[in-house]
C-alpha cells in the first residue's frame, strides 16, 4: 500500500542553476494538480533547519518560468553535517505536516538528502541540477544548457576582438572537477583549443599546438580554459603563452555570469519534465531516489548512485575540438 501523500515540501540547495525555477514551478502545479499541498523551503538546508517555510499556491510560482536564480533562495548550511541538525530539519518537516521532500540541486545537495532519507526516514526524491553537468546517474542536469550558451555569447564577443587585433584569447570558464562547460562551449564556439582537468596527458601537446600555430603566424587564437585545469589553469597557461615573441595575449575569466539569466528553452523544458516526475516518484511511493534522463529515457536511479565520482566530460568531443581546430 503506497503512504498517503498529503503535503510535499520543495527546496533549492547548493549553487543557484538557471531553470531551477522552471523546476519549482512544475513540482508546485503539479502537486497541487493531484489534490497534494505544497510548502516551499526558503534558503534551502538552513531553512529546513530553522523551519523557514511557506505555502506555496499556483499564483506563487506565476512568472517565474523565464527567471534565473531561485526564488527559494539557497544558502550553505553546516548545520547539516550534525546529525542533531538533520534530526532537527526531520522534526520541522514532520510538525509542519510534510509528508515528502523534494530537493532540488548538485551534489552536496544529493547528500543531504540521503541522510535524511537514510536517517529519519523523510520519503526524499531529488531533481539533479548543476551548472557543472558532471552528477552522476544522468546525462544533464538543469543549468548547463544555459551556461554554456552564455559562455558560447561572450565567446563568439570575444573572436571579434581577437580577430581585429591580432590576439590570442584565454577564457576561462566554470568546472573545478570537470570540463562539461569547456569543452562544450569550445565545440560549440570553434575555439582552436581547450584545456579540461580529465585530460592531463594532452596538456603539454595542446601546449605544443598553442605555440606552432603562432610561429606560423595565426595570431587570432580562442584557448577555453575549465577554471579547474590540472595544467595549473589560466595563470599558468598564460604563463606559458606569454613565452612566444610578439605575443598579445588576455585573459577572460567568466566566472559566476555562467550562473545567472534567463533559462534557455532545453532547461526551461528539462526542469519542468524533471519537477513534474519528482511529484509522480513520490505519489507512487518512492523516496532516497533522484530523477535522471539517460539516452533519452526518464527514471529514478538510488541517491547513493549520484554520490559516485563525477561525471567526466566528453572525450571524443574534446578530441574533435582539437581535430577542428
């Protein structure tokens, strides 16, 4: 006999990703569509623990679709790594009369959520959302589409002024662990190289690469640079560059601009398929599971198969950035 499911609770935790709206959005109407309340969690963990709720209604998530950020908000919560502090988030659930939770974030957030399913037992389904792309357990998550659009826009800005003056171009882009972004965006944007941390081993050939092309007198070159590189990321690799003869070189760091601005329509689209089958999951009894997309197919894997390594990017796209080069 599935648990009755009378009111379900919705938070946003960790980094902000846009389409994170598009997702709270789905999982409130679609609730509310099955007879089931919704109570939205402010600041993510920090407000589950200091019972920072509201009531959520159809008119609360109006507008909201073409927005980035959140309008939950989101916070870093310490609180959560004591187990008093995850006992605690578990009695404001259930004094509140939430009986399921829906999280919404990468993987800081996916742990969270397994140890308040593992725990005390709060029927946890999770919707994986982070710019990076690298959560294991599904093929992309909500905000990378939109980041690497926005990397691909200051990019395609920045070839204007390399190719009027002559200059090569470091951009460096977000990915400590991973270059989804990097290597998407360089794929994407026609750059002559990028540098992502999973591909120690060509470093030094790229490098090699790098430095012929400008003694054969390309001087208009895009490098993208996950922010993460092994190599040393962009100030060594600028270091590196600054060796060659006559060389006009900057620098470009994007940083948190990859994070914010309207969703593009895939994460508008993906977030809402994404929210609307948390709500299905929970209504049909699951819990400690997030929602995935894997070869076009959507499904709940374990919390515990988005803890596993991250995600690497793509290597025969990295491969053919270079080949097109």
């Amino acid at each position: 006999m599935k648990p009755a499911l009378r009111r379900i609770g919705v938070l946003t935790s960790g980094g902000d990703a846009p389409g994170m709206n598009a997702a709270i959005r789905a999982i409130t109407r679609s609730a509310l569509a099955r007879g089931v309340a919704v109570t939205g969690i402010r600041r993510g963990y920090a407000g589950l623990i200091s019972a920072d709720f509201v009531d959520m209604n159809s008119r609360s998530v109006s507008n909201t679709i073409q927005r980035g950020g959140t309008i939950l908000m989101s916070s870093r919560c310490p609180e959560m790594y004591e187990r008093s502090g995850r006992r605690r988030a578990a009695d404001n659930l259930r004094q509140a009369g939430v009986d399921g939770l829906v999280t919404i974030g990468g993987n800081g957030s996916i742990r969270g959520a397994l140890a308040l399913w593992k725990e005390e037992k709060v029927r946890v389904v999770h919707v994986p959302s982070t710019v990076d792309n690298d959560l294991p357990g599904t093929d992309v998550t909500i905000g990378f589409d939109t980041a690497v659009n926005t990397a691909i826009g200051a990019i395609d800005k920045l070839r204007d002024t390399a190719a009027s003056h002559g200059r090569v171009f470091l951009v460096e882009v977000m990915g400590r662990e991973n270059g989804h972004i990097a290597v998407d965006a360089a794929l994407a944007s026609g750059a002559e190289a990028v540098f992502v941390p999973e591909a120690k081993a060509e470093m030094k050939l790229l490098m090699k690469r790098v430095q012929a092309w400008w003694q054969e007198g390309k001087h208009s070159l895009i490098i993208v640079v996950a922010e993460g590189d092994e190599g040393g990321g962009l100030a060594a690799i600028a270091n590196a560059l600054k060796a060659l003869p006559g060389i006009e070189l900057r620098t470009c760091t994007l940083g948190h601009i990859q994070r914010g601005g309207s969703p593009t329509a895939h994460d508008r689209v993906l977030a809402s398929t994404y929210g609307a089958a948390a709500v299905d999951a929970l209504l049909a009894g699951k819990a400690g599971v997030m929602v995935s997309l894997s070869a076009g197919r959507l499904r709940t894997v374990p919390l515990t198969v988005g803890l596993k390594k991250p995600r690497p990017s793509d290597r025969h796209r990295f491969a053919l950035v270079n080949r097109l080069a």
